[in-house]
C-alpha cells in the first residue's frame, strides 16, 4: 500500500530551539496532507496541505508542501515545553481515498 | 462546540470476553471513522461511515469485529471474542463529509488492554 515515511522518528531539543519534521509520501491520486498532535490522547489538527508551495501558519507553526518531490514539513519555531508530543502527518489519496497516517515523530522539548 | 465524545476512556478484559466501544461524533458531521492505534505506529482505519452505511469496512477484521450506526449518529464498535493482540487504542473520528477536502476531528480514544 502507499507508504507514508516520517523522519526524524524522535528529536530531543530544547526549549527555543527551532525544529524541521520531514513527511514523505508514495501515493497515486494525491488529494491532501494533514498534520496532526497527539499528546497523551486525541490527535488534534494542525493543517491541511493541498496545493504546492503555499505556506500555512499557525502562530509558531507552519508547514508547506511539495507535491512534485513528494513530501511535506512541518516547522516549529521558538519551541515550548508543550510542543513535546508525538506529530503525525497523514495523506488522502489512493484508489479508496482515505487517510493513510505515517509513524509519527515524537518530540521532546527539554527546558 | 463538542468534540467527538468517546467512552470508555479505558478498558482491561480478559482474552475471550466481549468488549464494546461508544462514539458520538461532532454534531452535523455525517462521516464517522474507527481507528485502531498501536503503540508507536500511527491510526489505521478500520471503518467509515457516511450516515448510516458503512462504505469502507474492507480493514475491519470480521470474523471478531462489528460496528453498527443504526441512527447515522452514534456509533458501536464491538470485539467479540478479544484476542491479546487486540490491545492498543480505538480511535473515533468524524469530518463533515468522507471527502478528502475535509478534516477529520478524533475523540479521546479507548484504551483496551486484553490480559
């Protein structure tokens, strides 16, 4: 099935320190990517990715995506105690269109 | 405005016992998915939903698994029998629509541990 590759698979920083999570996707009818958070429980949405080279931004997020190289990152500046969690990118897209997560980089940011 | 609502929070059974999972997605959100997390991997699907019809249930196990959404509402997830391998978090989403233009939003999720 098309693979969803996320790397780093973990990253330890420290607080003020900027990060760049990677996500590389193989799929055939791309229709979107999607960041996601997850903590301790639920996923929480981060961005919607569709169209190449458009940046989106949210505070001291933001993310960008390269349809033609296939991949996508998620950037954090500034990094905070409460970024620490596990980032999950995800796409839609395939014969069944539906959301194919990868693994997840889990991030920890020391004080 | 409510998220999605899952309950229980958390389950421990023993292996060949049943076991049922609740979700009751955002309010005017027609498409509902179960996912299955494992430790250190990402939500796989299991199920969709569009109101009440299952239109994508080619991942869910059937020979032990079933999940209803009788209303196009709220949904059930049941194991039965569970198997040790069952352990790992069942995750809910809903998204206003099953199209890729749509976000999906999760619950909190179930956390099963078979012993």
């Amino acid at each position: 099935e098309d693979k969803v590759v996320q790397s780093p698979l973990s990253l330890v920083v420290h607080e003020g320190d900027t990060v760049t999570l990677n996500c590389s996707y193989e799929v055939t009818n791309f229709r979107s990517l999607l960041w996601y958070k997850q903590e301790k429980k639920a996923p929480t949405f981060l961005f919607m990715l569709t169209s190449s080279g458009i940046e989106k931004k949210s505070g001291r997020l933001s993310s960008i995506l390269d349809k033609k190289e296939l991949f996508s990152i998620l950037n954090i500046t500034a990094t905070q105690t409460g970024d620490s969690a596990i980032y999950l990118c995800a796409r839609y897209g395939g014969a069944t269109n539906k959301l194919i997560f990868g693994t997840g980089t889990l991030l920890a940011v020391q004080p | 405005e409510a998220g999605v609502v899952q309950s229980p929070r958390y389950k421990i059974i023993e292996k060949k016992q049943p076991v049922a999972f609740w979700c009751n997605p955002i309010s005017g959100h027609n498409t509902l998915y179960w996912y299955l997390q494992n430790l250190g991997q990402g939500p796989e699907l299991l199920i969709r939903y569009e109101n009440e019809e299952a239109v994508d249930d080619s991942q869910l196990p059937k020979d032990r698994f079933s999940a209803e959404r009788l209303k196009g509402v709220d949904s059930t997830l049941k194991i039965q029998p569970a198997e040790l391998g069952d352990s790992a978090v069942y995750l809910c989403a809903s998204s206003l629509s099953g199209g890729s233009s749509y976000e999906q939003y999760f619950g909190p999720g179930t956390r099963l541990t078979v012993t």
